[in-house]
C-alpha cells in the first residue's frame, strides 16, 4: 500500500472515529428489535424480556457496568389487560385483518358471539346485550391498558367496512395479568475525574406488543430508533470516557404509562441530585422537519447551548422549543427538580403507535446529527 494512502486511510479512520456513530449499526438494532421474535415488546410471547435481554448483552459487550449489585435489570410489576390468542372478526359475513381493519381497544374485555348491530350514531353500532361496541375511526392507534373494562370495543376504519354494519362475529380473548414483571436495562460508563457527577440517557425499549397471535406493532420509530441511539451512544462513551460519569437506562412499560421510569425515580440506584443532565430519547427516526425539545422553555441556558452548537454545525434543520410535558420518560425526572430534555424528530413517516410504524420505511434522516448534537453538547456543558 502507498504510504500516501496509509496516511489518508488513517485520517479518515481518525476522523470518523471523532464520532463513532453508525447508520448501519442503528438500522441493524432497529431491525433486530422490531422483528417478530421481539413481537412488539409488549405483553405476550415474551417480547419485552427478551428485548431486556438484548439490550443487557450489548450493554455487557461494550463494558458496560451495572449499577446494581443483582445486574443491568431492575424489574418491577404492574397490572395488564393482554390479548395473547387467536383474533377473528365478521362484519356483515366479510372477514376483517387485525390491526389492519380494526383494532380491539387495549381496554376491552373478550368477546365470543355471532350478533346483530343497532346503530347509535354514524360513527357508532353496538348491541348492549352483548357487551359489543363497533366505532367507526379514520386511523386506528393502539395503546396499553393497565384495567380491562366490562365491555368489547372494536375500533374500524370505514374503508374495510362492507356497507353500514349489520351484523357481527367476534372471537377475542383478553388474559388480565394482575402482576405482569418488567425490568429497566441499566448501564454506566464511569467517569474518569468527576465520576459522582452524572450524565444520563434515556429511552423507552417497550412499545405496545401483539393484538392476537398474527399481529404485533413494531415499533420501529417508537422506540426502537431511541434505543438505537442510545445503545450506539453506551458504544461510544465506553471507547471514550468522559469526566463525568455517564448512565444509560432502557426504560420498560412507558406505553403502559411511563412506568418504568416512575419506577426509576421512587428507586433510584444513585442520588438523582447526582444527575447534572438527562437526554431522554424517543420517536429518533424522522427528521426531515428538525425536532422537537421539552423541557427547552424551562432549562433556557441549556438550550441557547444547544441552538449555538447546531447553528454552527448544522445539524438538525430546526429546533422546536416546548415547553414541559408529560408525553414520555423525561417526566418524572422533571417532577423531582432534574434537568432534562425530550427529544423527538418530526417529519418523515407519519406512523405512529398501528402496524406500519416498521423499519423499512423509516428514514433516521436525522440521526448521525443527532448523535454529534448529543456528544459535543454534553462535552460543551461539562467544560
Ligand atoms: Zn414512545
């Protein structure tokens, strides 16, 4: 090889190391946790432990070191309605897809019968004997519910509806579980001088699971893009330790209600007054319109940094301030008096908590600026 060569290779080899972020590492976690083996990482076939356990062997192949003495897992339990078995629906004789043409709401109880519908208004029909609800919805979203109500409601769009809707059957079950056990992943990169004072990531792995046998929601933008990037940032600060020491937790069950990290903050594994900043990362896979920051009206010298530091770079096309909000795992951090930010990207995929939140059509536009805007934010704040 020409010296010339070595020489140029070494350079960019250096200087990409600077950073160290990689799309093909991100599309691959995405890909990885938004397959059927994961189901969803939600409540049934095992998809949310066994996502804990992907993100706890990454964590241990970068060095990462647990903060518990029992591991990287913190678990914790909580009641959930889940809907574990096979899903059939009949509108007026038309078989209908899960997930596709219709959801079951995420608090409805199960249902097995051949009945008719007594329209209520346009965009209701229901047979109160049966305990049956039909609502007519332009999008279908999923959620988690932590209760089962005492009646069915099956949500569909109105074009996988065969006409005004006569008549019904139903087979779905729901399994309640009193005491569902979910666990946080979380890691630490210690701090080479200043290691009591700490800087933190954070991202929801859980997302909303499968609804019935055949259908689960990926996931892929909400959250597996935010562990992604926060799974690519333990790779980086592990090679390159900052002063200050540096936590990443993977959130369980924030679609069942920012669980995992109320949990977190009623038990913390380190005093939270350590916390000199929290990124929490959520929805990272767009970015064609900039992103968004909570918490930016409230931290105002941390944002002018921030606003600085992508002018100068240009990074991120926009940034939008908001102010607080309870929308994900930054909250109760905020609620205890830590300073953190929420960042989502916007633009892109519209997806958003239905089945076609996938990873094939996720553009992560944004997400190596992203990652430099992180670094050299964190490392401006603590020098
Ligand atoms: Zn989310």
């Amino acid at each position: 090889m020409c010296r010339i060569f070595f020489y140029l290779l070494t350079f960019l080899f250096v200087s990409t190391e600077v950073f160290s972020q990689d799309l093909n590492y991100a599309k691959k976690t995405i890909n990885t946790l938004t397959s059927s083996t994961y189901w969803g990482r939600g409540y049934t076939n095992n998809g949310m432990a066994k996502a804990a356990d992907f993100i706890e062997s990454e964590f241990k192949s970068f060095g990462l070191i647990p903060l518990d003495t029992k591991g990287f897992k913190q678990s914790f339990s909580f009641p959930v309605n889940t809907f574990p078995k096979d899903m059939k629906l009949e509108i007026n004789g038309k078989a209908l897809k899960p997930g596709r043409d219709f959801i079951v709401h995420q608090a409805s109880k199960g249902v097995n019968t051949t009945t008719n519908l007594i329209p209520k208004d346009s965009a209701t029909y229901l047979n109160a004997q049966a305990g049956i609800v039909l609502s007519i919805q332009p999008k279908l979203t999923w959620s988690v519910a932590q209760q089962p109500m005492d009646y069915t409601l099956i949500e569909v769009t109105n074009k996988s509806l065969p006409g005004i809707p006569k008549t019904i059957k139903a087979e779905i079950t729901n399994q309640f579980i009193p005491n569902f056990t979910a666990a946080n992943v979380i890691g630490m990169v210690k701090g080479t001088t200043k290691p009591d004072s700490i800087l933190v990531f954070t991202a929801h792995y859980d997302h909303l699971g499968g609804m019935g046998n055949s259908t689960f929601f990926p996931g892929a933008n909400d959250n597996a893009s935010g562990i992604a990037l926060l799974l690519d940032l333990a790779r980086y600060y592990a090679k390159n330790p900052s002063k200050y020491s540096i936590v990443f937790i993977a959130f369980a069950a924030e679609e069942a209600g920012l669980l995992g990290s109320k949990y977190f903050t009623e038990n913390p594994l380190f005093p939270l007054s350590q916390i000199r900043f929290l990124w929490n990362l959520d929805l990272m896979g767009n970015g064609d319109a900039g992103a968004t920051v909570v918490n930016a009206t409230l931290h105002t010298k941390e944002f002018a940094l921030l606003h600085k530091i992508n002018d100068a770079n240009q990074y991120l096309v926009k940034i939008n301030p908001r102010g607080k909000a309870a929308n994900s795992d930054h909250y109760y951090f905020t609620e205890k008096g830590v300073p953190a930010f929420f960042m989502y990207t916007q633009g892109g995929v519209s997806a958003y908590h239905d089945i076609d939140d996938i990873a094939a059509t996720l553009p992560l536009t944004s997400y190596q600026q992203i990652f430099k805007l992180l670094v050299t934010f964190n490392q401006q704040l603590i020098n």
